[in-house]
C-alpha cells in the first residue's frame, strides 16, 4: 500500500494582489501534484472568512487617519492574522514537504513557515535558492 506524501506551499500573501498570488499557489500546487503530492496552500487551509476579515481590515486601515481607530484595526489584523498562521502552521508540521515560493524572505509569514519547516526537518525546497536559510 503506497502512502502519499503531503506537501505545503509558503508564499507571501499579504500586501499582494490575491488574485494573482492564489494563481501562484495553484500553480506550484499542480506541479507538485504531478510528482505524487497531496498538496495543500494557504488558501485551502485558512477559511474564507478570516481571510476576507484580515483584507477587509487590511483596505479600512488605508482609508483611516484617526490614530485611535488606526492603533485598533492593526490590533484586529495581528490578531487575525496570528490565527490564520495558526491554520497554516498545524498543517505544515505534519507535511513532508515544504515548496516556499519566491519572496518569501519579504513576508513574516513566508519566512515563519520557513523556519518552522527547518526548526521541525521538514524537507524545505525553495523555489530560487539564493535565499536559503543557512
């Protein structure tokens, strides 16, 4: 009986353009998928609602000046934000892969689940190894 391999995929989502990033993670999902892996990305794990939460506090906190309603959203966003990482991070530990995605240096998330993956020897493959944690 031959058991499959998950795998995971770290990108920055963050500060990007969802739409685009999503495609990214798909893409990377489907190669490894290829090679025999049941691979998941943030956007299966993390539920849709916290995710439109932490991008619908993300765009108020553009649109704000006060510094009082400014200091809360940021709060409301670590705090998401913290619980998300949460979804992704109990998911990763029980992976026998790690893919992380271009950028991930740029995004405390990406390089969380990076050094989660080595602290834990999850094999860690990145996709331009020029930044590799050592």
């Amino acid at each position: 009986m031959k058991t499959t391999e998950t795998a995971y995929i770290a990108l920055p989502i963050s500060g990007t353009d969802i739409k685009v990033t999503e495609a990214r993670a798909k893409q990377a999902q489907y190669e490894l998928e290829k090679k025999g892996y049941q691979v998941k990305t943030p956007f299966d794990i993390v539920p849709d609602e916290l995710t439109r939460v932490i991008a619908l506090k993300e765009k108020a906190l553009l649109c704000t000046s006060s510094k009082e309603h400014r200091s809360k959203l940021e709060t409301d966003i670590r705090r998401f934000w913290a619980k998300a990482m949460g979804y992704c991070l109990e998911y990763l530990v029980n992976c026998n892969l790690v893919y992380v995605l271009e950028g991930w240096s740029k995004s405390k998330g990406a390089t969380l689940e990076a050094l989660t993956a080595e602290m834990y020897g999850i094999k860690t493959i990145y996709e331009k190894t020029e930044n590799r944690i050592k």
